[in-house]
C-alpha cells in the first residue's frame, strides 16, 4: 500500500524483463503517467519498462520492469525525464474492514414480515424486509422521511468493491452494466466468480426463507449472516473468502436509502479483500466516463498516491460525487482518497450518534459521520446481514448523495457542483469533538433543506 517515483540520461537498461518465448522473469509493476503514448513509449525504451496496459489514455499506463531494479533506484533515474511526468508502485489495497471485530451482539430487528405497505414495495419488491427497510439507522438519519417524500434517487451510483450479486432479488433491478477489472470482463460483475459453484449454488438454492426463522452465523470479521438453518447448516462446511459478498453488502445500503437509484457494478477486489491501484483508478476512470454520478469507494490507502488523486480530479470535474471510507483504525489518520479535499469522507456512529471505538476520525479526514454498526443490508442470494464498518457508512452517504440529486428539478441538477452536495450534506447534526467526526451526523432532512433554499441557476 505504498507510492514511489525519479531518471538518467538515454541509457536503456540491460535488464531483461521478459525471457522471450518462456515465463515471465519477476517483475514490480508501476503506474506510469506520460504526456502521451508516443512520450510513455519513449519512457518504456529508456528504462527497460514494458508497457502491459492502458489506464486511461492518453496519459496513465500500466508497465512492469524486472524486480531486481530497486524502485528507489527507478526513482532516481526517471525525476527528470520530460517523459515521465510520474511513476509510482501498483501496490496492494485492502477494504478497511480487516481491522473491526465484531461487537458480541446483532441488533434489535422489527417483527420478521415481509415489506406489506404498498409504497415500499413499489420502492423494494415484494420479498423485501422490514429488519431492512425499517432498521433504526433509517430513523437515526432521518432516511425514512426523505423517502417518503419521494427523494429516493436519480442517477447512477458506481460501487468499487468486490462486485455485486446481479441475481439478489432486492438489488437486481436497479444493477446497471459495469466492469470485472480483475478478469477485463464488462457486464455485471459479480461477487460469485470467485466462489466454486457449490458455495455459489448454497448461497441461491430454494430454502427456507429467513423471515421463518434466522440463524446468526459469523461469516468474517465484520460480518454475521443472517441466513435460514439449512443455508447455515450447509455453509459450515463451505470455505468464504474473507471479503466475499463486500460489495454486495454495501450495495444493499445504498439502495436502502435510494431505492430508486441505480448501481453499477465495478469489482477491482477479490473476494479476499486484495486488489491492485492501478485496477482501482482504471474504475474511477470507468465510472466518470459511464455516466455515473456518485461513487462509492469503501476502500482506503494509508499514503498518497498521485495517480489516484489524478484520477479522482478526473472524476470531479466531470461532476462526479466521490464518497469513501475513513478506514477502521480508531486513529487520527489521514486515509486516501477520504483525505483527498474533493472527496466526501465518512466516519462511522453507532444508532445513537457516538463514535464508533474503530473509526478513524479527525478534521482533515472525515467530512461526516453515517452509522456503521449493526447495519442490515444484502447479502449474496436471497440473505441479509448485520454488518460493522465505515464501509458501510460510506453506503448510507452515497446513497444520500444520490438522493438529493432526485430532490431538484432535473434541468437544474445537472448544474449542481459536487461542492452544492458535498455543503447540503454537511448540513449536519451535532457529533463528535473539535471536528473529529467533521460536520457531524448525516442528517437527511437538513440536507434536503439546504438544497431547497439554495438559489440555484435556472
């Protein structure tokens, strides 16, 4: 999880990267930010570098230069070369969950019955929840009365994450095309390609279904199944990755508080948790150029990566709301991109408004606070779980910026700044000391009130 980058005059190493015809030689890969393709070539003939993708052209690329040239060294030779405008490691990410544990309960849920309220099921399905769709986080943020005013969503929320059940029946109407930047693969990428078909087929089988009873089955460290005895019987045999079913998770909070927004699927995780920089900028890139408006990235690096925030401004400018996690360190650490100043950071509050003990928090961090405890939310095939994090609480924020876009007359909405957003949400109840947890509790209500009296251009 670490940058680098630097040069020599026009001395093309005798380095062999590649034995030709035969396996690939050990190699660091590098993000490689050039002028243009013609100047990234250059580069690549200077240093012995092989260019093995684009990122997003023309200017970002993905190269790889044998692992016995140390990257201080690479630095070093390329600082001045006109070619290279930056060079940094593709280093390894991980979801910022790995760090929680979860508290010894599960929350307090409302009587197990279907969705019956006409409304709500127009907004979630038939087969929707009331632990879901009513659970106290809805209250706490004032959600349940912005969706009932009808500010349920407009526009597209792209989730980098692990990927998304495209067959969960609460998500399945509302998933857009995306991108599987792990196999180069477009459509709806989902958190089942890296399961074995077996778990997969568990997971989705006809059972009982949990509103006739849950059993509570600790999946991973932040997250506890709520799933039916046979589906809990048959998995406890059956081997889940540590971060399976993330991105399905954060996609059923999004959709909680903006059933009516859609959800692009853009998996640069492994259902381990491990992903590649550079698979997480070529998503940014993806989401900015495919008609997204918010994206969530419940993900978080622990130094700065100049290629990331690159592509971050990318998205800015192009309107693009960018929402991620703080990170679950319970420090006053700068995460990125949440520390990046176009990027809406989001710590996590337990039900009633208190820090959670695992948020990172801080003012040059944190830009407001959403729930992160005990959320029920999606999980792959027809379940649901309880889940701990502020990658959930990054959910809840996206899916609150999604919303307030529903709330204004579209002519006008596509004028609004992602400053207009980012200053209606931080309309805010009162939590945290000294700007710890930065504007304060996501409240829905003021957010919408603000943008309500905000004069906007006609």
């Amino acid at each position: 999880m670490k940058k680098i980058w630097r040069t020599l005059p026009m001395i093309v190493l005798a380095v062999s990267v590649f034995v030709p015809g035969g396996k690939a030689q050990n190699v660091t890969t590098y993000i490689l930010q050039s002028p243009s393709l013609a100047q990234a070539q250059a580069a690549c003939l200077t240093y012995g570098m092989v260019m093995v993708s684009t990122i997003h052209d023309p200017d970002t690329y993905i190269v790889q230069v044998s692992a016995s040239v140390p990257a201080d060294v690479l630095k070093q030779w390329v600082e001045h070369d006109p070619n290279v405008r930056h060079l940094e490691v593709d280093t390894k990410v991980s979801p910022p969950e790995k760090s929680v544990s979860v508290p010894p309960y599960v929350p307090s849920l409302p009587a197990t019955s279907y969705v019956a309220d006409g409304n709500l099921i127009r907004l979630y399905g038939k087969t929707a929840w009331l632990g879901y769709i009513q659970q106290p986080a809805m209250y706490s943020m004032n959600a349940a009365d912005t969706v009932a005013h009808n500010a349920t969503g407009a526009g597209i929320v792209a989730v980098i994450d692990t990927g998304i059940d495209p067959d969960n029946p609460i998500l399945a109407s509302v998933l857009v095309p995306g991108y599987d930047f792990i196999r180069n693969s477009p459509g709806f990428a989902s958190d089942l390609a890296d399961i074995n078909q077996s778990t997969a087929h568990i997971l989705h089988q006809s059972t009982a279904h949990i509103l006739h009873g849950y059993q509570m089955m600790q999946l991973n460290g932040t997250t506890v199944g709520l799933l039916d005895a046979d589906t809990a019987s048959a998995l406890q045999g059956a081997s889940l990755p540590s971060d399976f079913g993330h991105g399905t998770m954060v996609a059923g909070l999004i959709h909680l508080v903006a059933p009516t927004a859609k959800i692009m699927p853009l998996k640069a995780f492994n259902a381990d948790g491990s992903a590649d920089t550079a698979d997480i900028i070529r998503a940014i890139y993806f989401a900015a150029d495919n008609g997204a408006r918010v994206i969530n990235m419940s993900f978080g690096l622990p130094l700065i990566s100049d290629a990331l925030m690159k592509a971050v401004n990318y998205a800015t400018r192009k309107g693009v709301i960018c929402v991620a996690s703080v990170g679950n360190d319970g420090q006053a650490t700068l995460m990125y991109p949440a520390a990046f100043g176009n990027v809406i950071g989001v710590a996590s509050v337990d039900q009633q408004n208190k820090q959670s003990t695992f948020s990172n928090f801080g003012p040059d961090l944190v830009t407001i606070a959403a729930p992160g405890e005990a959320l029920i939310t999606t999980y792959p095939g027809n379940h649901y779980a309880a889940v701990w994090g502020t990658s959930f609480s990054s959910a809840l924020v996206s899916g609150a910026a999604v919303d307030l876009l529903s709330i204004i007359d579209p002519k006008i909405a596509s004028q609004l700044a992602v400053g207009d957003i980012t200053r209606a949400i931080s309309k805010a109840n009162t939590c945290g000391t000294a700007g710890s947890l930065g504007a304060g509790c996501l409240d829905f209500n003021q957010a919408e009130q603000f943008l309500h009296a905000t004069n906007l251009p006609h």
